[in-house]
C-alpha cells in the first residue's frame, strides 16, 4: 500500500547499551520478531552472546489505524510504556511471571519513541509447544492456571486501566455488560461496513447482542484480567514457566470477557488452567461480543500494509459463520 516504515537499526542502540549494560559491551546483532501489531519487538544480542528484548512503542511498529471506541470500553487504546509500567508492576505484585524489566526510557533519552530492555524468556511459545509435546505443555499449563487463578481473584469494585483508576476515584454510573454491548454494536457497524454479509444480518445480529445482555444480572466486583490472552501471548522458559507477555491490556473487568477468550484459544486444553468459577449469561455475552470483534478488528487490520494479511482475512472469516450462525 506503499507504506514506508522507519524499523529500529542496531546502530540506533549504541548508547542505550553503554548505560544499561556498561562500556564495554557492544550490541552485535538485532531482529525484529514477527506477531506484534501495535509495538517493535527486537532481540537484541551482546558481544558476550547474551541476549535482551528491545520493546519500542512508536508509530512505525503500530498497524492498527485509528477507529472509533466506546468512550469507557478499558480495552481500547491499550498500548505504550505507561500502561506496560503499571502492569508489569501489578503482575509482578501478584506473583504472575513476566520477563524482567532492566530498563525503561519514557523521557526519550535514546530514541525519540518509549522504549524499554527486558529479560529474553526465549522464543518457545506456548502455543507452539501444545502443538508439538502436548506432554510437556502440561506442567507450563497447568502453572498458567495458578497464575490466572491469582490475578482472577484480584479483586477491585471499579473496572478499567490500572493507569487511569490510580488517577480518578468518580464511581462509574455504566455496568460492565452494557459497555460490552456498546463496544459489540460498534464492532458490528464496522464489520457490516466490510462484509456485505454482516451488512445483511444487522438487525438480527444486534438483537441477539442484546438477548444476551437481558439475561445478565447485575454484578459490582471486578477481577485482574489480561485482555487478550492466547497461548501465542505465553513465552515458556527452558526451565517449563509461563511467562506472560503483551500485558498493555491488563485491566479490573468482568473475568468472563478473559475466559470467553481463553476457552475461544486454548480450545481442548482450555480445562487444564481450572478456572474460577463463572457467571454462564455473562460469558455468553462476553462470547458472543468477542466473536464481532474478531471480526471488526482483523478487517480493519486487513485494509493496512499489516504483512499477514490472509491470516486477518481467515480469522474474521471464521468468527462470519460464528456470528451468522446463531442470529
């Protein structure tokens, strides 16, 4: 589409690793590793062959173009240094295992975008080990399920980022389920926008979005939830750890919305993380709302240079025939 973006070089790197490694290290390698969408990921590798992960948030390395949100939907927006600072910190305040934070530059000081240095937890996915020794995958899963089971009963009575909750005590006239169905509709407005067939279902779509809302019933207490958690966002570590990664969306909200997603990519190995117990309307709700999602986003995606493009055009065509499928 004839975008031209600007990717971090080693070169640009000189003096951050002077300061947080010492003089006499030399950066010797750097690789741009491929599944972000909103931020650079870089392995960076030292003239010793030890490595550390170069995280960058800058408008060259963010794919996603700019859309309409609901005003208070916690999930929109969810990227930069900010709100991973205060997440890794939440996390790490939980006991749930991310990559160690060794630097954190939001003053700009090496590069003219945010940048921070983490500890390299390895490139094994745990969504590639399932696939290839489902045996072994045990152990990390099951680890992964301890650490859910902390941060899910984490409780708040406030919903939203951890950033803007420690800035502002006002009580929150909305529920939950209704910031839910906004953000679903406007997914679906976008979608029928795209896909003549979501265009033709509107009406019936949205009606079952709000048979679905009419069957929650009220609840104030809010848990610790990633947002998006896959077992593509789960590093596991020569040692068998889960360790969380793409943790800006960490949010207080309904635990249904994560374990609508988790069941939705763990698929069979879902119950080996034993979940806590759920509200079965509002994971209803919540599935159904993350299905047009998946649609509304990777459409979006899709109209961009984002190099995966097919990917993005599969994945909203599978979650079509879920959404039309019950409507």
């Amino acid at each position: 589409m004839g975008v031209v973006r600007a990717f971090l070089r080693i070169e640009d790197l000189h003096e951050l690793v002077t300061d947080v490694f010492g003089a006499r290290r030399r950066p010797t390698a750097l690789t741009r590793l491929t599944g972000g969408a909103k931020k650079g990921v870089y392995r960076l590798e030292l003239d010793d062959r030890t490595t550390a992960i170069v995280y960058v948030w800058s408008a060259d390395e963010n794919y996603w173009p700019a859309s309409s949100a609901v005003s208070d939907d916690p999930f929109a927006d969810a990227s930069g240094a900010a709100l991973f600072a205060a997440n890794h910190a939440a996390l790490t305040a939980v006991g749930v295992r991310v990559p160690r934070l060794i630097a954190l530059d939001v003053d700009r000081r090496y590069l003219d975008v945010d940048t921070a240095v983490l500890e390299d937890a390895g490139s094994v996915r745990l969504e590639d080990l399932m696939a290839r020794d489902p045996v072994t995958a045990a152990g990390p899963l099951a680890m992964l399920g301890d650490a859910l089971r902390r941060m899910h009963t984490t409780y708040g009575d406030r919903y939203g980022k951890l950033v803007d909750l420690d800035r502002d005590a006002a009580p929150q006239p909305r529920r939950t389920e209704d910031v839910i169905v906004d953000r679903a509709v406007s997914d679906l407005d976008e979608a029928a926008q795209r896909d003549a067939r979501m265009a033709d279902a509107r009406d019936r779509v949205e009606a079952n979005v709000r048979r679905l809302r009419d069957a929650v019933a009220p609840r104030r207490t809010y848990a610790l939830v990633h947002g998006e958690l896959g077992p593509d966002h789960v590093l596991v570590t020569p040692a068998g750890e889960p360790v969380m990664i793409d943790i800006e969306g960490l949010t207080y909200f309904d635990v249904e919305w994560e374990h609508a997603f988790l069941q939705l990519r763990f698929g069979a190995a879902y119950p080996a993380l034993r979940p806590v117990e759920l509200d079965e309307p509002r994971l209803e709700l919540c599935r159904y709302a993350q299905v047009l999602s998946l649609i509304a986003g990777p459409l979006r995606i899709a109209d961009t240079d984002f190099p995966d493009r097919k990917w993005m055009l599969d994945l909203a065509e599978r979650n079509i025939l879920k959404a039309l499928s019950v409507a």
